[in-house]
C-alpha cells in the first residue's frame, strides 16, 4: 500500500525508492515564476504519512535522485524551469530530514537532469538540459566536498525549443551519446520550423559530442532508441506535441524502424490522432518479452483551429498502450 497525498496541478514525474516514491508537482502547468511547486514523498509503510520534502520550487518539470557526495543519503536535483527566474540546484541530504539547497545555475527552462560519472573519476556529475532563451546541455561534474564545476557541452540557437534528452549508447563503445529533441513551438502563431527534429550527438570519449544524426520532425517533443523490434539494432519511438495539423498529422507520434546504418522506415498508428502526446515511456508491460510503448496525451488548443480539441475532449482518451506485437 501507499500513501497518497493532494498535490497541486501538475503532478509530473514519479520516482521509486525502496521506502517510498518521490512526486514532483509542477505547482502551474501555465508559464509562471509562482513558488507553488512541490517535491513530495509518498511512503511504502502505511503508517508513514506522506510528507513535503521541498516546498516553494518555481515549477518545476524533473527531479533525479542520487548519492552525490557517498554519504549513502539520497540528495536531489530539481529543475525549475519556471518563466524568467527557474534554476536547477542540488539539494544535499544530511539524513536528517533536512535538505540544504545548492544552485548549480540560476538561470529558467531545467528541462531534465541526469546523474551519471561522465568523466569516469568514481563521482556522480550531473547533465542537464535547458531551452528558454540560453538553450543547451550542461555538465556539472562533482570535484567531491559538495563541489560542481559548469561546463557547457552543447549550445543551440534561442529559437531552437528544446524539448529533452537522454543517454545511451549510440556506436557501442561504452561512451554515453547524447539523443535530444527540439519543437517547442507555442508561438503565438506557430509556424514550422525546418530545424525542429531528432538529433544524436556522438561522445569522442572525452565528454565532446559532434551531431552525427538529424531527424527532421516537426514539433518534436521525445525521442526513445530502443531495439523495438529485436533484429540487434536500435529503432526510435518519436512524438510531437507540436505536428503540423494541416498536412502531416500523422507525425504526432512515428516509429523510426533501423533498416542498418541509421536508416530509417518511418510509420505510425491509425488512431494516432486520438490524442494530442506529450510524454512517452517504454517497457514490457505485457510480459511477453518485448517493449510496448505509452503514449499521454494533453488537450491543448490548436492553431488555426481544425476541430480537434472538441475530438480529443469527446473521446476522452489519456493515454494508448501500443502493445508491440513482435513476441
């Protein structure tokens, strides 16, 4: 059993500890610099209420645990990608219950945060992305006693509209590559952007990435490598938050097929338009031995307006399983 606990609106991303999951609340899903952001604890043991870790975060979109200083204490780092005033700090526990905030970069739009020892010294750094104005991807490697020097890895363009990235493998060379999306595209008109896309940006070994892959999609808003289809290669599950409505609806949501050497076989689903995807996750759900994907959708005006968010309301739908039927 576990505990539960009102949140206010936005609660977006969840993390597992063997004593409990972390919740973070946005506080506004709106632009906003409001300190109504929330990072909570949802406990295991019913008789454990659940409590406010940290309080009055200028909302915040990511949290990522870890031990960054070996203390065996979980500390944190939140993203506030706020408006004009977010920030991304790492909050230092001292196993007490009290969490000391550090500000790595007092700067708006932390999309995502993770910890991995990108320079191989035995230390936890952190890598995060930011858009909103100074977009790009930053590396804080930890020079241990709670201390974390900034280097910039890759910088884009103010008009890029970063939406995330993760790391993984891309040449299996044991380096951690970099795959990122950008098609944040909320202007007031929106207009396509021949930029917005997929982009793998390889690791030399050193921490320096070149772009070695450009996907072009517009809107794009996540991009999954997985070997969805078992033949020993890596395909992509891709969404756009932000497709052109009018002439390539379709591309809300493509699965990128690896026909050898990064090459390419694009399709979707028939009911793609069901929805309007924001976020996206993999797994076996089925445990049939294969990964399916998730797919949530939110309701949110399209420009010009073609009909769709009286569709999207009508059918109610939140969330597909598209249960991958390789197995």
């Amino acid at each position: 059993m576990v505990g539960a606990a009102n949140t206010r609106e936005g609660a977006v991303w969840l993390t597992e500890t063997n004593q409990g999951y972390a919740l973070t609340s946005m506080g506004s899903f709106s632009p906003s610099d409001a300190e109504k952001g929330m990072l909570y604890f949802l406990s295991k043991t019913p008789s454990q209420s659940s409590r406010i870790l940290i309080d009055s975060l200028k909302r915040p979109v990511h949290t990522a645990l870890a031990d960054l200083n070996g203390d065996n204490f979980f500390d944190f780092v939140t993203c506030e990608f706020a408006k004009w005033t977010g920030k991304l700090t790492w909050w230092k526990n001292d196993g007490y219950g009290n969490l000391r905030p550090n500000v790595l970069r007092n700067m708006p739009g932390a999309i995502k945060a993770y910890t991995h020892d990108l320079n191989k010294d035995s230390l936890l750094d952190i890598i995060a992305l930011f858009g909103q104005g100074d977009e790009g991807i930053f590396a804080y490697y930890n020079e241990g006693n709670d201390k974390f020097r900034e280097e910039r890895l890759l910088q884009f363009p103010p008009s890029y509209g970063s939406s995330f990235f993760d790391l993984f493998d891309y040449d299996g060379d044991g380096d951690l590559d970099i795959i990122y999306t950008n098609g944040d595209n909320a202007d007031y008109p929106p207009i396509n952007k021949p930029y917005h896309g997929i982009r793998i940006f390889e690791n030399n070994g050193n921490s320096q990435f070149k772009e070695v892959l450009f996907y072009p999609l517009q809107g794009a808003y996540q991009a999954i490598p997985k070997d969805f289809d078992q033949d020993g290669d890596l395909d992509i599950a891709a969404i756009s938050f932000f497709p052109d409505f009018q002439q390539r609806p379709e591309e809300s949501f493509v699965f990128l097929e690896n026909q050898g050497d990064w090459q390419f076989k694009a399709q979707t689903f028939p009911q793609n338009n069901l929805g309007r995807w924001l976020v996206m996750d993999t797994g076996d759900l089925d445990k049939d031995g294969d990964l399916d994907i998730l797919l949530g959708s939110l309701t949110l005006e399209v420009i010009p307006d073609l009909g769709l968010v009286d569709q999207w309301i009508a059918k109610g739908i939140p969330f597909i399983l598209l249960e991958n039927l390789k197995k």
